[in-house]
C-alpha cells in the first residue's frame, strides 16, 4: 500500500511540472486601454507563476498605442513583463507600415513579426495555447 501510495505521488508530481511547461499566445487588436492593461495583468501574473511556460503577447491593428514609446498607458508593465525571460512581446510588422511608423517608436525590448495573425496561426500550429483579449 505504501508502494503504491509513493508511486501515485510520484506521477502527482510530475503531471504537475509537465503542466508547467506550456506555451500560450495572447492576441490584443483592441484600442481600448482597459483591454491592453489587462493583457499584461494575465501576462505578467502567469508568466510569474509558471516561470517554466513560455508567452507571447502578439499585437496588431488597432492596438498598435499599447506598445508606442509615447502612446503607451502599460509601459512600465511590459518593460517588467519582458524583464522575465519567459514572455516576448512582438508587433506585426504590416500595422506598424500602416502607420508609418518603424521599430523606433516602440517601448525597447518589443519585436516584430511580418504578420501578427500568421504568426498566431503559427503557434497555434505548434501547439501554443489561445487567448483573446478583448471585452
């Protein structure tokens, strides 16, 4: 019995830390502030509480604010947010062209990708996890 009892412990054990080590993609494409401060509340807490997870916060269309140097309103949580090692923070590449804009006007630290759903449908097809932020 206590055989059995420290096996089932064991596998507890390790189901636990196989379900730490997962990947999720957020998708931001709202304007509204609310939206943007609570992606980077989810971002921020999981990335903190599954240090062995990876996240990556994709950002396109009217969302582009979220991650401009002098437009942001959670500047200061995606610097912490990128200071974790474990998240990434990329904007698609043909919004920025939209507006003019280049990688400059961007809070340091965020990347770029050519094209922010391709690159959600990317990792959804390796496997990430999806979450839409939105209202």
């Amino acid at each position: 019995m206590k055989r059995l009892l420290l096996i089932i412990g064991f596998l507890a054990i390790a189901e636990i830390g196989i379900a730490q080590d997962f990947k999720v993609v957020f998708d931001v494409t709202s304007p509204d502030e609310k939206i943007h401060q609570a992606a980077m509340r989810h971002v921020k807490s999981m990335a903190k509480a599954y240090p062995d997870a990876q996240f990556e916060l994709v950002v396109y269309s009217g969302a582009l604010d979220m991650l401009l140097k002098e437009k942001s309103s959670v500047k200061e949580e995606i610097k912490e947010a990128l200071s974790n090692g474990n998240v990434t923070i990329n904007v698609c590449k043909m919004t920025l062209a939209r507006y003019q804009l280049d990688q400059s006007a961007l809070i340091d630290g965020v990347g770029t990708v050519p094209d922010g759903i391709l690159e959600i449908l990317q990792k959804q097809a390796e496997g990430w996890g999806y979450i839409k932020e939105a209202n």
